[in-house]
C-alpha cells in the first residue's frame, strides 16, 4: 500500500505543534552550525536538556550525535533523560 503523504501531513506534520517543534529543530542545527561549521546529514543535533525540561537552542546546550543514537533512546533510559 502507498503511503499518503498528504493525509499523514494533514493529520499530524501540518499541525501548528509539529511545525513549531520542526522550526525548532531546524534552529537548533542551525545554531550548531554556525558555531561549529557544517554537518553531515546524517549527523543530528542533540539539545543536552531537552526543550520539555527547559532546554534552549543555545550552542551551549547543542551538540552532534550519530542519528542512529539520537532517534534511538527511550524516554527515561540513564543518561539521557
């Protein structure tokens, strides 16, 4: 079965929450790299406290994982939580 991308964007990716969170991913890279310079794109920007927690997009609180690693972990998991 194909996927229906324009349901999928209008159920969930086009809401207002969603763009707000991908705005913020996008500015946190952005910040990274331009402090950092350029990264692959497989390489993700991790923010060290998460926004949930009050975590910022400052490049103190940015740094650059393995996209493996930072999709990965479980809520709660030692060490990243």
């Amino acid at each position: 079965m194909a996927r229906d991308y324009k349901k999928e964007y209008a159920n969930y990716q086009g809401k207002p929450e969603q763009v707000k969170n991908r705005s913020e991913r996008n500015k946190a890279r952005r910040t990274y790299e331009k402090a950092h310079g350029d990264l692959p794109s497989n390489v993700d920007v991790d923010h060290k406290r998460p926004i949930r927690k009050g975590g910022d997009s400052r490049a103190s609180n940015l740094r650059a994982t393995s996209e493996s690693h930072n999709t990965a972990w479980r809520k709660g998991k030692k060490g990243y939580d």
